[in-house]
C-alpha cells in the first residue's frame, strides 16, 4: 500500500469495505502502516479491539493532511494534531487556543450513527475547515454530524451551509 498525492491508495483488499461494519486490527493497522512508515503516527489504544470503518476512513482523511503528524483512536473518540503532549507522547493536542497546535477531536457514536466535533484549533487560518473537510469528506450516510458547544463565533455556521446536504445535529 502507498501514498499517492498525499492520499492512501487503495485496493479492494485494503480499502474499508462498504458492506463491513467494523475492521479488526489486523486490517486496520495494515492501512494505518503507510503513513506510521513516512512520519505521521497512527495509534489504536489497546482495548479497541474493533473499530466502525467510517472512522478508520475519517482517520485515513486526517492522516492525509501534510500539517497532522498524530492520530490517535480510542472506543469512542478520534483525535489528529500537529504535536503531542510533551508527557503524553501519545495525546495528540487538540486544547483550543492553543498557540502553535492544530488539531481536532471527535466524539463518536457508532450506535447513535453520530459524530460530534469536540474541540477544533489553528492558529493559522483555513486549517481548521481543512480539517472539517477531511472529516465530512466521504461523510457516511445517515451518519450525524454535531457541534454541541460552539465558541467559534461563526465557523460552524458556514461548516453547516457548506454541508447543507447533511442533516447537522446543533
């Protein structure tokens, strides 16, 4: 498996399969192995045992960001940055306000089919929708996103009527 413009290249043997619900890790950790090879690193927390294919996607989108060098994924969150805690090595930052971060975390919900965007931050401009658009790229049907506390003054507004088509939990 190789990268191809920054992007994972697939084949019917590795890419997440629409009529699966979950990967185990054996195949999860094979489409993550590219990008932990050429510098960003992709963690699984040892307890997930299964992951929804719609996150390993969103994580496989965020992990194609030249700026995202840490993905990590827990049993119910999704979290990608441009730097870790200097005593969590494996914490991707995601503190809004932070001064040099960028990153994001997701809350997710395979049962409930929802995601919910925890916490966004870039200190430079047009990150933060890049990251947005990594996330809602490929975005699964009746699948939800959701902001539930917005301090953007604004962002997630123009997010949702540049994803009118989808049904926004706000």
């Amino acid at each position: 498996m190789e990268h191809e413009s920054g992007r994972l290249k697939k084949s019917s043997d590795e890419a997440p399969n629409k009529k699966q619900k979950k990967m185990n890790p054996k195949k999860f950790t094979k489409l993550f192995k590219p990008f932990n090879e050429s510098g960003t690193q992709v963690w699984v927390i040892t307890r997930v045992k299964k992951l929804p294919k719609e996150i390993v996607q969103m994580a496989i989108n965020l992990a194609s960001l030249d700026f995202i060098k840490y993905v990590r994924i827990c049993d119910e969150t999704l979290a990608a940055s441009s730097e870790n805690y200097p005593k969590k090595p494996k914490v991707p930052v995601t503190k809004e306000n932070h001064e040099t971060a960028i990153g994001i975390e997701i809350l997710y919900s395979k049962p409930h089919k929802h995601i919910d965007f925890f916490s966004i931050n870039s200190p430079i401009k047009g990150n933060g929708s890049k990251m947005t658009d990594a996330v809602l790229k490929d975005f699964p049907e009746n699948w939800h996103p959701a902001v539930t506390m917005d301090w953007s003054g604004g962002f997630w507004e123009k997010m949702e009527k540049k994803y009118d088509s989808l049904e926004w939990l706000m």
